[in-house]
C-alpha cells in the first residue's frame, strides 16, 4: 500500500469517527480572537470531504483555506478551558493536520 492510499484510509477513518461526535455545547457560541469555532470546523470539514472525495488531492484554494484554517486553530485551542471541546478541536486537528500533510506549498501565491 502506497503511503498516499494509507494517508486516505487513515483520513477517512478519522473522519468517520469524528462525524460521530457531537459538535460540543461549550463551543456552540464560543469565539476567541473573533474566530467561530463552528466555522473553523465548517471550513475544516469542507476540505477534508472535497479531498476524500478527489483521492488525496485538493485545488489550491481549498489548499489555502484549510492551511489557513489549521493556524487559526492552532491559536484557538489554548484559549479552549472545556476539557470535552479542547479534545474536540484537538480531534479536529489532527484530521486537518493529517489531510495538510502532503498539500503544496503555497509559497509565492497569495
């Protein structure tokens, strides 16, 4: 098995097991910084499914957003003090970190 066909099994595992999870209460009107949690998800969630469904790959503005999604989560998770909604976005995380992984880079673009 190829490193990219496990990278898309291992994604879209993760995937199934998060869509299992209630989005929490405790993030439900949250905001930190001005950033939504629930839209970080919705984007996040967008391109993880645009990229499942493309084998691997996703356009270069799907690419950006989710790269841009994952740094506004990186500053968004230490603000988090729910244990259950930290986890969540930790979750959420890895699954964007773990889809990120072999994206190109978005040097010299804007």
């Amino acid at each position: 098995m190829s490193e990219s066909t496990e990278q898309v099994e291992t994604a879209d595992r993760l995937w199934q097991e998060f869509r299992q999870e209630p989005f929490p209460d405790s993030l439900r009107h949250s905001t930190f910084g001005g950033t939504h949690v629930w839209l970080l998800e919705l984007d996040i969630a967008g391109c993880v499914l645009r990229w499942l469904d493309n084998s691997g790959t996703l356009d270069s503005k799907n690419s950006v957003l989710l790269k841009s999604s994952i740094a506004d989560l990186d500053r968004v998770l230490p603000e988090i003090n729910d244990l259950a909604g930290a986890q969540y976005c930790q979750r959420l995380h890895q699954l964007a970190v773990l889809v990120s992984r072999n994206l190109p880079s978005n040097r010299g673009t804007q």
